[in-house]
C-alpha cells in the first residue's frame, strides 16, 4: 500500500473528527444525512431514471441508507478508526485516484435538488477531500408529492419545470418564484454560441459559473442567501451579459456585495415615517454630514410621462416647484420627462447619460426604475439617487413613498356605505409591495361599515392601459360590481372618470358600461418632502454624501404629514359617511387609529393580526395575503 494514501487518510480522518466534534457541540447530527430515514415520512409520487449527468459534488449532501451515512462526518469525511477494514479500502482508491483518476460513474439519488449516494461513498468522500467541482452519477429523481404549505417543495416544483425546461441543476433559489423569474429572463437570453450546442449550456459555463466564483472569492458565500439569490439580484439590475468576464465585473460584483450584505441583515432599513426636523444635524445621517457650503445644488427629476399626460408626473412637478420657490437661489431643479424607453437597457443608457451632466441630486419618480437607478448609483459614485418606490432602499439609493393604505382605508368605509350590490370592484396594477397593503386596506375600511360587502379584484396589464381596463371595468360590472376603485391619478386633459372610487352607469350609445360618478380619491403633495430633503442637503456637503454607515434609509410618510389624503364628494357622499370619514381621517392623522388594528383574519380563516395588535411596517410592506373579504388571486412572478 502506497504509504502517502495513508497519511492522507490520517488527515482526513482528523477533518472528519473535528467536524464531528463541532457539530456535536452545536447541537447538531455528526453524520451526513440518509435518504431512507428522511423518505419515511415522505410520499414519493414518481421515480423517473435521468440517466448519466454530471454532479456538483456541494450537491451531494448525503448517503442512500443510514447505516452508511455512520460512516462520514458531515463534510463527508471518513470517521472511521485508521487501522479499520474500511480506512484500507479508502486508502486503496485515494491511490488508484492519484494515478489514474476516478472516472466511474457512481449511482446516486436526487431529492429536493440534493444528492444522496447509492453505490460510490469513498469516491465521493476523496472527490471532496481533494476539492474537485463534480463527479458522474447514473441519477435518478424521486419526486415527493406537491404541498402547497410547504415552501421547499413550491420551489422544488417550479424548479423541476425549469430543470425540464433548461437541463440546468446547479442554480437554486430560497424564495418561491424566483425559478420563474430567471426562466423570463432566459427566454429573452439569446448569446452568441461558440462552444455549447444551446443557450442555457453556455449561460452556465459563461456567465453563472464566472459569475459563481467571483462571489465566493469576494466572500459572497458567506451571506446568508444561496448563489442563485444573489445572480438573480444582480441580473435585475444588469441583465444577462452574453458572457460573464471575471476580471471586467469584478469590481462591479464588489460594488453589489456591498448593496446584498446590507439586504441580507434584519432591520436594517431605516423606515423614517415621520417628517424630520431639518434645523438639527445629522439627522438624515445616510445623505450628508452637514457641512456648510456655498455650492448651488443641481437636482434633476426624472418622470416616466410627460406632465400633461401623467397625473403621477404632474403632481412630482409640483413638488419640485414648491422645492424650488421654497429653496431659491440655493437649489437649481429640471425636469426630464417621458424618460420611458423601449427597455431597462435603454432607460440605463438615459440615465446613464444624465449621470455625466454634472447633477447632484437625481430623483427617479417612477418604481420601475429603481434597479435602473442602483445600477447607475453603483456606477456614479458622486451623485445622490432617490427612488420613488415602496419601501425597497438600498445602501446607495435611498427610497420614498407614501403610506397610501391610510386614505385607502377611508375609501373603503365610503364604498361600504355607499354600495348597493355588496359587490365593489378594484382595478390595480401588480407589484410585490404597497399595492396588496393598499387593497387590504380598502377591504378593511368596508368591512368596518359592511360586513356583507366583497371586494373583487382585477389585475391591470401596466399602468396606463386603457383598453384593458375598459375590459376590466365591464368584467367587473359582469360579476355584479356597482362600484370601481382604480388608479388614484387621472391623465390630465383625458376628461375620463375611471380613477378613485366611481360608480357605473349604462351607455346606451355605446352599449357598454362607463364610469358615472366619483366618489372620492386619493390625494398627493410631495412638496414638504422635496423641499425637507433638499434643504438638508444644501445645508450640508455635496461631496462624500453616500452613507458611510451599513443601514439602509427609506421615507414612508402618512396622512400626518400631508403627504397623502382623501377628497370626497360632499355632494354624493351621504352626509353620515362624511361624518364618520371626517371622524376616522383625524384619528388617523393623530395616530389614534392604525388601519390594520387586530384581529384580522385572511381568505382561508388564518388570523394575521391578533386582537389588541397592530400590524408592524414589514407586516404591512410585504403582505402576501388578502383579508377575508377580498375576491381574487395574487400573481405568482
């Protein structure tokens, strides 16, 4: 027996221990994990052969029988004794490996994407021991039954079709959805093939397997996310390139850990949802250290429509006018509007180009282009970006939004009283955050007058879609709705009335149904708030203003604030309800009243929010539930 094989087994016998040891201390199994103890308690739908593939050994997580797995610490490593029958058989094909290398496929079982070893233990134990990337396996899939309760097995699911899809095994995400994204993105994928006989064999070995190693050797694989997390983070912002070229996007890569270690800390959002004082220091510490200058400030803001055509764009301008008269000679502000181009590629190149005419200050009022706007802010290092978008900051880009669910809830205490079906129709266009919190609300404020009511939702294409929300307008009417709450802003000029909470009315004419009356909608003033943020920059340095510190900052102001409100019509509105609505906006105004006060149960039963407690910022952010009184679905990505 060559005697270097056992020295080497010595060592590895020394790492198997250690690991060992640890994981006891931990609390923890010293051994690696058995599929045949996990698949007790598992029904296994189907067993489907995949035939020879080649697997990433970080996969292999486990032996097929348990009285194996006693075998190997977790790392895979031998525990047994030096002078055992099986230490000589591991020394004997550590030698035949160092001379001829192992080649022999090894049988192996695929559950949840992790691999448990059938026949071939020692070769996978020395394959990890030298730190090789993979080995070949005859595979075969067991496939556990679907549980929608279960997070691990919806992503396993929407895994399995982008496996069957793309061939792809070596990525995996910890969030639902996020296979279906990346599967997006790679339809639209189309590189120039060199080497590889098809799209997805190239974008591993080109642009994930590069962009793999650049992020552990940056320490990426320290964050507590998986790879295909972070990839799928950085591909929102940048794309996919046709190739992943380490040395180029290294310092960009560097540039983004720094964005991901922020996101993957626990409250590290600094949610500010009161006005701040702007006569005091320090006290937006993530923009400025207040050091006085004689510099005019050079803002720009940037609207996706023009000003005429765009409620949204509108009222941002006249925040900036306020801005601008409130500040003077201190601050010069423009106006780039109808930004919106044919792609985020395109959108970047705009901004891009903005970038190098020497602005400041760069607000970017639309939520679409907040990946557009950290792109740039981890390019453009001395500007400040601000994104007008629900609550998603990052370390160089710092968001703003209004607490919209408080007027909402007023709304939906008008609608409540008011409908005559018990059936309330609400047109909105999907995002991850604000909008289910802004329904839940509404649905709430009618539930508080109208236990009876239903609020049905439609899902609108984009924003500005006329056509289709005709379309929705009329299914809605189908379904029984008296009344529609959709988008709080109309198009200046258009003399529509599908905006705010309306009622429908037949036109005979047409022989369809349109919007009649309007009840009441939501109302925004971004003056205060443009006029504060700037003033306590120009009251400090414009060089140096990137946070320095690891929380990330984000404005979420209320109806306290006068940021948002409600008009109604005194006409329409039955004097009673103005009267509760007048009562219930003050209490709300002097935070004597929260929206989402418990108990509050969801569709299936589930209590969300106990009685005697209100629901907390991330409660409220990130809901993916609907109240009990709510009609339809949220969309999976």
């Amino acid at each position: 027996m060559n005697f270097s094989s056992v020295d080497e087994y010595k060592k590895a016998n020394r790492l198997a221990k250690a690991k060992y040891s640890a994981d006891i201390l931990r609390g923890n199994s010293g051994h690696i994990s058995s599929l045949d103890s996990i698949l007790k308690k598992i029904d296994i739908v189907a067993e489907i052969p995949l035939g020879l593939k080649n697997i990433p050994l970080k996969k292999i997580v486990g032996t097929y029988f348990y009285t194996r797995s006693r075998d190997f610490a977790n790392n895979f490593l031998p525990l047994a004794s030096i002078s055992s029958e099986f230490a000589s058989k591991w020394e004997a094909v550590y030698a035949y490996h160092i001379k001829d290398g192992i080649d022999d496929p090894i049988k192996i079982y695929e559950y949840m994407n992790e691999f448990y070893v059938m026949e071939g233990n020692k070769r996978v134990s020395i394959l990890k021991y030298v730190d090789a990337y993979s080995i070949d396996g005859e595979v075969t899939r067991l496939v556990p039954k679907r549980d929608e309760n279960d997070l691990n097995n919806i992503i396993y699911y929407e895994f399995l079709e982008f496996n069957n899809k793309t061939g792809i095994n070596d990525i995996w995400f910890s969030k639902e959805g996020s296979f279906t994204l990346l599967g997006k993105y790679l339809d639209e994928y189309n590189p120039k093939l060199y080497l590889f006989s098809n799209k997805y064999k190239h974008f591993i070995k080109n642009v994930y397997f590069p962009f793999r190693n650049t992020f552990y050797e940056l320490g990426g694989d320290k964050l507590d996310i998986t790879t295909g997390d972070a990839f799928l983070e950085y591909v929102k912002i940048y794309g996919i390139s046709n190739e992943f070229i380490e040395t180029k996007r290294k310092v960009r890569v560097e540039k983004f850990l720094a964005e991901l270690r922020i996101l993957t800390k626990n409250n590290a959002v600094d949610i500010q949802t009161e006005p701040f004082d702007v006569h005091k220091k320090n006290v937006i510490t993530s923009i400025t250290n207040l050091v006085t200058t004689s510099k005019k400030l050079k803002v720009a803001f940037v609207f996706e429509k023009t000003i005429d055509t765009s409620g949204w764009s509108y009222v941002h301008n006249l925040g900036r006018i306020y801005a601008q008269q409130q500040l003077g000679s201190e601050i010069e502000t423009f106006v780039i509007d109808n930004f919106n181009a044919t792609d985020d590629e395109a959108d970047y190149e705009r901004l891009s180009k903005l970038c190098e005419e020497d602005y400041d200050i760069i607000f970017t009022t639309c939520p679409s282009y907040l990946n557009i706007t950290l792109r740039a802010a981890l390019k453009y290092d001395n500007v400040k970006f601000f994104n007008c978008s629900p609550v998603k900051a990052y370390r160089n880009v710092s968001t703003y939004f209004g607490r919209s669910h408080e007027p909402r809830f007023l709304l939906g205490l008008i609608a409540g009283a008011i409908t005559k079906s018990n059936i309330i129709g609400y047109i909105d266009t999907y995002n991850e955050t604000e909008i289910i919190t802004g329904i839940n609300a509404f649905a709430l404020g009618v539930k508080t007058v109208n236990s009876n009511a239903k609020v049905l939702i439609s899902w609108l294409n984009q924003m500005g879609d006329v056509s289709h929300s005709k379309e929705l307008m009329q299914e809605l009417q189908s379904r029984g709705a008296d009344l529609i709450m959709q988008n709080d802003l109309i198009a200046l000029g258009k003399g529509s009335r599908d905006f705010g909470l309306y009622s429908l009315k037949y036109n005979e004419n047409e022989t369809k149904w349109i919007p009649e009356v309007n009840y009441a909608l939501i109302t925004w003033d971004w003056g205060q708030f443009y006029e504060k943020i700037l003033r306590n920059i120009v009251n400090g340095s414009f060089k140096g203003i990137f946070s320095t510190e690891s929380k990330r900052v984000s404005f979420w102001w209320g109806m306290d604030s006068e940021l948002v409100d409600i008009i109604y019509s005194k006409h329409n509105v039955p004097i009673q309800t103005q009267k509760l609505v007048d009562i219930m906006r003050e209490m709300i105004i002097e935070n004597k009243f929260h929206t989402f006060a418990g108990p509050i149960f969801d569709r299936a039963g589930q209590i969300r929010i106990d009685d005697g407690d209100i629901g907390n910022y991330e409660d409220m952010l990130y809901m993916e539930w609907f109240v009990d009184n709510v009609v339809g679905e949220i969309p999976k990505n």
